[in-house]
C-alpha cells in the first residue's frame, strides 16, 4: 500500500503525509492531484515556533530549499514536528541519538525551579517517545526468537552428552572389573603375587592349584597374599549400586 503507515496533518494551505520514506505533500484543490514527496535523506532540518512549522531540504538541483507551513494551532505544530522526528530516527536511522531521547520541555513550576537549579527532574516532559529505531527492533525480535530455539537446541544436545559421558563412565569401570578379576577362574578379585616371576593374576584359591605361573609358565616357588584398596573399592560401588 502506498500510503501505509503515513499521518496526516491538515494544515491550513496544504495536506501533510508523514510516512515512512518522507513527507507527502498534497494539494487542497480537487483539480490538482499532483503532490510531492521530500524524502528523508534530502532533509536537513526542521523546527517549530508556535504555529510556524519549518523545513528545510535539499532540492532536485541539490540546492536547501526552505519549506514552511504555518499550522492551525501550536499542539498541531508540535504534533507535526514530533511526528516527523520520530519517523525519521525510527526509519532511517541505526539508532536513536541522544540530541532525540534527550530533548525535553517544562512546565511553569518547572521552568521557575529550573532558574535555580537546573539539574532538577521536576516539570520535566520529553518530547519524544521513540527508544528504538526499526533496524533495532527487528535485530531484537530476531534475537528473542533465537535464543528460545538456541536453548532448547542446547538443551536436547547436553542430555545425549549426558548420557554419553555416563555409558562411557560404566564401561571404563567394567573393564576395570574386568582386569581385577582372577584369570583362571574369572569370579574372584586378584589378590596373590606369585614368585620368583611376580605376577598378579590369579586369587589365592587358583595360586594354591597351580604349580607354574599361567602367564609366563615359570615354576612357582612361593605365593603372597596382596590386598588391592583399588579391587575393595570397586567390589564395593558395584554391590552398592
């Protein structure tokens, strides 16, 4: 649509649209239906004085062309030229500067506390309302949106990683099991060295039936029992678990 977005002001000569890319300025009488548009990049300045509403700009032959409108009241004047500030910042620019968001007016009780101390809140009205401009919205609409889908994503990818450490957890202690465990008969914890080859890798039970060592084959002489804190340990979280 050509004229979404736009407001209108009448002024006493002349119609103004406010739009998005600029200002539309219309003719009152019905037989001219021409109009023209100054867009946002040719403005230079704009100010209101009362009921006098001033614009300058760049025209076609890049030279500042003055633009002025003398409106029905000073709140239409006002109107006018907050409305063309805050369309302008919030369409065309990257961001609201400090000379918009900053810019206020006083009351009466205000403006007479302000002759001695000018720092002071009270009577204070800003003029505009603007704090984003459009560009800012979307970035932040666009972030709101992906930090939901992000945190889920990360969400769902640390439970199978979860998962994975835990599996990864048990096995590593089975194979620990596994190597504690007697080579013959494959039930009891190791606990017996066996000499002069030194091997642990049977229980006491199976070191007492054997006359050579089942991993290197040498004679065995004598056996000690060992005692393994680690196998204790182990035997230990697995009941408990």
């Amino acid at each position: 649509m050509e004229n979404f977005g736009e407001e209108v002001f009448q002024c006493k000569d002349v119609r103004l649209g406010i739009g998005p890319h600029g200002i539309n300025i219309y003719h009152p009488n019905p037989q001219n239906l021409n109009f023209f548009r100054i867009p946002y990049t040719a403005i230079r300045s704009a100010s209101s004085l009362r009921r006098l509403f001033q614009l300058w700009y760049l025209g076609p032959d890049h030279t500042e062309l003055l633009l002025e409108i003398k409106c029905e009241s000073c709140l239409s004047a006002s109107g006018l030229y907050r409305a063309l500030t805050e369309k302008h910042a919030f369409y065309s620019c990257d961001t609201v500067r400090g000379a918009v968001t900053a810019q206020y007016i006083r009351d009466l009780k205000g403006t007479i506390v302000s002759i001695f101390n000018e720092s002071s809140p009270l009577g204070k009205k800003y003029v505009f309302d603007i704090r984003r401009t459009c560009r800012e919205v979307h970035d932040n609409a666009r972030r709101a949106l992906y930090e939901p889908a992000r945190s889920e994503g990360e969400s769902s990818a640390t439970e199978p990683n979860a998962q994975g450490a835990s599996a990864t957890a048990g096995e590593k202690l089975a194979r620990l099991m596994d190597a504690l465990s007697c080579r013959i008969c494959m039930d009891a914890g190791i606990d017996t060295v066996l000499f002069p080859c030194a091997h642990v890798i049977c229980c006491h039970v199976c070191a007492e039936r054997c006359t050579s060592c089942p991993l290197c084959r040498s004679p065995i002489e004598s056996a000690k029992r060992v005692y393994l804190p680690t196998l204790e340990l182990g035997e230990g979280e697995t009941t408990t678990a």
